[in-house]
C-alpha cells in the first residue's frame, strides 16, 4: 500500500520553486482556489521544456530518422527532406526527449503516409517563428489562465522576458542537435547563400544535387527566390510556357500545381537537364542576360538575402528592385549602401507604375552617386506619383483614357518632366478641392468628425529630443497641417475615412514641423481578407511619406526625422495600443455617401489630366471654369 501511495504522489518541488510559482501566482494577481490550480499546473508544466531533438534508425531505412519538438510544432528529417507540423492530441508526442524504443515507435508513426505535413520547417531560431514558439511556451505555462487572458507581453515583461528568452535557448540548443543530423555539405550551401531555409535544402536534396548547388552557388539570390516562390507568384503564367527551352516542354506540359511545384517542374528540371541558367532565368524573369549576369557576381549581404527580400516585399516581388539595379548600366550599385539606396528609390514608386517606367531614362539627370543628399527629394517627389495613379483609377472613357496617357508619360519621360508634373498637380489638386466643395461644400458638423484613429490611448506621443508626434484624426485637423505647412494633406480626409491610411503631425511646442502618413500593406489576392487583417500587427506598418513645409521632404537625421523614427520604432515594438481595424466610415459622412463629392474631384482631375498631355480638349471645361 505504501508503494502505491508512493507512485501516486506529485512529484516534490523545492522551495525555490514553490516561491517562483508564488511570484508569478501573485504577479497575475490570482488568489483563492485558483491561486493552488495555476501554482500546481505551473510547477508540472515547467518540469519539461517540451523542446528536444532524438534520432532513431528504423529498421530498412539507410539513414536514421531525426525527430525535432519545439513546443506544438515537429519537425523530421528522413534523410532526404525536412517537414514540419503541428503537434495534435493523437500523436502523443512525449513532453520530455524519448528513450530509444519510444523514439523508435513515434519515428514509425510519423513516417507513415497520412500523416501530413503543412508547415514550413525551421532552421534557426533567429527568426519570428522561434521567437511565436517562445513565447507561445511560456504562455502555456499559466495553464488556463494564459489561455483565457489576452495578455499584453509588455505590460507583463517581467514575466514574458526571462521566460521567452529562456525558451529560446531551449529552442536553438534542441535546433543546433537537429542541423547537426543534416547532410552538412547541404546546409553549408544554404547558410553561404545566407538562406536558411528547409524548402532550399529540400530542393537541393532532390534530382541531381551537384548541379543544383552549381546554380545556387552562380546564383545566389535569384535561385533562393524563385524556389521560396509560391506558384501564383512566378513571374511567369502557363500562358507563357509554350515559349520556353524546348528541353522543359515535356515537363511543363505534365505541370499540376497539385503534384508538384513550378521550382521543380521547370528550374529543377531545367538544372538537372543541364541547361544554362543565365538565358533561363532571363527568359523567366524578363530581364536581360546582362542583368543576369551582373546579380550572380553580387553579394547577397550586399544586395539582400532571399529571405530579407521576401519578408521586405512579398513572396513574389523580392527580385523587382534587384532587376532595377541591374540594368542601371555605370550606376549599377556596388555596396550594400548603394543597395538600400536603389531598394528605397524602387519603393518610393507605386507598384502599378513601376512596371511602366524606364528606369534609365528616368534617372537621366540625377545624381550619379548613391549616397547625395539630393535623393530623399527624388524619392518623394516619385511617391507623388501615387497621387496621379489614383485621380485616374476610374472606369469612366475618360478615365481610362487619361490613364493611357499617363502610362505612356512614365513610361518616356525623366525624372525633371515627372517632378514638373508632380508640382503642377499640386496646384491642380487645390482647384479640384475647391471645385469639389463648390458643389458639395463641408459642413462644421463634418468637420469634426472623426474617422477610426490608430492610437487608442492617447493622440500624442512625446519624443526624446522635446518633439511630439500627434495623430491627425478629423478634416479640422488637416486643414490646420496644410495652413501651418502649405502642403496638399487636406486632400487626405477621404482616404482617411475609406480605411486607406492614418495621418500624423510631428510638432515643436505645437507648432508643426513635418507631416505623416502611415498606411498597412496591401491584401494579397488568393488569401482571405478577414484572415489576413486579423493577423496585422503593427511592425507592418509602412511609412509613405514624411513631409514638411511645402512638401519638402524630411530627412532621416533631422530632429522631426529623428522623432518621427522613434515613434515608429515604440510603435513596431508594441509598445503602443493601436487598433488596424481601419473600416472605411466614408459613407457616413453627407458629403461622401453617395460619392457626390470625390466623383467631382475626380472628375476635375481627369480632366486636367487629359489637357496636360494634350489627348483631348476638356468636355466640361471644369479645369478652367471653376
């Protein structure tokens, strides 16, 4: 009877334990019963980390089967291919690292071909999963109480901090024995290419390894994209397949997304076929072999890792901005500061029009070093362009035709033609408010009604350096910035109200200094966008412009620059309460319900527009009768 007493009894915890578990009880201020449930779940959570990594050599297998826990996530290594999933309740996947024979049977279980394998593996615990996982243990550690809380990790860092950073040595420790398991010479290929990633080492694990890590080593940043690229976003469609090497016709023809993937199908292929991989690539991307050429012989810590292009500009987009240093001719970038330079002009320049511009064209003129302080205007006044694209994005023939127009302009001019543009657009945008209000004018109620702010707290953030930063939240406001600095932000209120961006004022003492505006990126098509604002957080925010007076553009070591950026820095790190649910409330306001107001600015601007490049004389004279 005292032998079975003995094995049901808890485990014994030592006193320093019991005050640790006490300390947080009494932190999360939890009393009562309560308080011994979350004391008893803590202490048997804490027991095991839930991070190991364990080998097993399953009989008829060549190479042992190398399992990895890092909390709810495994990961397996078979010898060829890494996969990852979620840990569910019927797997029974062991909380602490198993003796052989249990890691025989779970190698077993986890080899057999149902089981399915969602999840991109980990490869380094320097990275925004590790840090999820983390922080997703310690949580779990409070048992219920993390689970029913939405619990702030700032405002309980002295909680999250030492546990989450505990975790995540648990997590490299557990990471470093499973790469240790890898084929070494593999790995060594993906961490020179400064791309640790499982879908690059999968990829060179298949078909003929040598040459494939002969195309990563001549490419070192294009190669890592194209095979981290989802299908939907190759640079090509299957329109364009009939036009490809005669040699990948067999297996173009035979591609299913569903079967395979288009970095098998077509660069894989193309790589074990031996085909050469400058005229692919150029054929695949549309750029020259010159420009091919020119990013193999480029660094990637120069000009960007395939993963740092990726989480800058989307799976799918990370090799625009390196096409256009390519062909750049003598101001081709050579360092990574002419790098971030080129990377900053190319997303100063709305998306749809970058594909219209020719580059060189567009920089005749210009500075021809990278690093002149004349840059920062050029990027805004090229961010401007944003403005044009949207004074057009119409259906009407006139609309439409105005946008042709403007295509064709981008498309041939410089960057001195643009800026005059820009400037008399400007002036343009001011007679078409006017206009507008003339036939919907503003009412003092609306005025002062506010659209959905991002600061939920407080509307002003103090800066070190003495500045403040204040949130512009209703047209009063607006009207205010444009007199004090002479720029076009009141024509900021509708896109304010339709959820597009929100608006800031950097001030000395209440007197403005500069302007802001701050805008999410945008929802990418194919994926639900309920899903993808519910997972917004605020490091996405971007930043389009920070203007000061008379549009000047404000330079990053100024103090309004310098103020500016640390808000944004407070504002990434969650140190700020903001809401990203921008809803667009625009058809609540009298003015724009029934679209009376922006159809008239509109239209006023098309107009201009269509007269400024000379297609047609305005039907309604509005440009020069208002």
């Amino acid at each position: 009877m005292s032998e079975l007493s003995n094995a049901c009894r808890p485990p014994k915890f030592s006193e320093r334990q019991l005050a640790v578990a006490h300390t947080w009880a009494s932190h999360f201020k939890i009393d009562g019963p309560k308080r011994d449930t979350f004391i008893d779940h803590y202490l048997r959570s804490t027991r095991f980390t839930r991070c190991w990594c364990v080998s097993a050599q399953v009989p008829g297998r060549e190479s042992p089967v190398t399992i990895l826990r890092l909390g709810d996530l495994v990961q397996l290594y078979d010898g060829v291919s890494i996969r990852a999933k979620k840990v569910k309740a019927i797997d029974r996947m062991p909380k602490r690292k198993p003796a052989e024979q249990s890691a025989l049977r779970l190698a077993r279980y986890l080899l057999l071909p149902h089981i399915s394998w969602p999840l991109q593996p980990q490869m380094t615990s320097f990275c925004d999963t590790a840090r999820s996982v983390a922080r997703q243990l310690a949580c779990d550690d409070l048992g219920a109480f993390g689970k029913a809380w939405d619990i702030d990790g700032h405002r309980h860092n002295r909680y999250f901090g030492p546990r989450t950073a505990y975790y995540l040595t648990q997590i490299g420790a557990a990471l470093k024995a499973f790469l240790a398991a890898l084929d070494q010479p593999r790995l060594f290929a993906i961490r020179s290419a400064n791309c640790p990633s499982a879908e690059l080492y999968n990829w060179l694990s298949q078909g003929n390894s040598e040459r494939r890590h002969q195309a990563l080593r001549s490419q070192p940043i294009l190669v890592p994209l194209l095979v981290l690229c989802e299908d939907d976003d190759w640079p090509i469609g299957s329109r364009s397949f009939d036009k490809g090497p005669a040699q990948l016709q067999a297996s173009l023809r035979c591609y299913h997304p569903s079967d395979t993937t288009l970095a098998e199908a077509l660069l894989g292929t193309a790589v074990d076929a031996g085909l050469p991989l400058v005229p692919l690539l150029a054929w695949v991307l549309g750029a020259p072999a010159a420009s091919i050429r020119f990013l193999g012989s480029v660094r990637p810590n120069c000009a960007g890792t395939a993963l740092s292009l990726i989480k800058r500009e989307g799976r799918g987009w990370g090799w625009l901005g390196l096409l256009v240093g390519a062909q750049l001719g003598n101001r081709r970038p050579q360092n990574r500061r002419d790098w971030r330079a080129v990377h900053e002009l190319y997303n100063s320049v709305p998306y749809n029009a970058a594909g219209a511009i020719d580059w060189p064209r567009l920089l005749a003129g210009t500075p021809t070093v990278w690093d002149d302080p004349r840059w920062p205007g050029i990027r805004a006044t090229l961010t401007d362009v944003r403005e044009l694209l949207s004074a057009v994005c119409d259906d009407s023939p006139s609309a439409q035709w105005a946008a042709k127009g403007l295509d064709y302009f981008l498309g041939r001019s410089s960057y001195a033609q643009i800026a005059r543009l820009v400037h008399d657009f400007h002036q343009a945008m001011t007679t078409a408010r006017e206009f507008a209000d003339s036939q919907g004018p503003l009412r003092e109620t609306d005025s002062h009604t506010s659209w959905p702010p991002l600061l939920t707290e407080s509307r002003t953030f103090d800066c070190p350096n003495g500045l403040q930063v204040v949130e512009l939240v209703c047209p009063a406001d607006l009207m205010s910035e444009h007199l004090a600095l002479g720029h076009c932000i009141d024509n900021y209120d509708y896109r304010a109200y339709s959820g597009a961006c929100r608006l800031f004022s950097v001030r000395e003492s209440g007197r403005a200094l500069a302007s802001a505006e701050l805008v999410l990126p945008l929802e990418r098509p194919g994926k639900s966008a309920l899903a993808q604002r519910q997972t917004r957080s605020p490091g996405e925010l971007q930043v389009v412009q920070l203007r000061g007076r008379l549009n000047r553009a404000i330079a990053g070591d100024e103090p309004a620059g310098v103020a500016f950026d640390c808000f944004m820095t407070a504002l990434r790190h969650g140190r700020l309460t903001v809401t990203l649910d921008w809803p667009d409330v625009s058809h609540t306001m009298s003015r724009f319900a029934k679209d009376a107001w922006r159809m008239h600015y509109r239209r006023f601007l098309v107009e201009w527009l269509t007269h400024r490049f000379g297609l047609a004389e305005p039907v309604a004279r509005l440009a020069y009768t208002a």
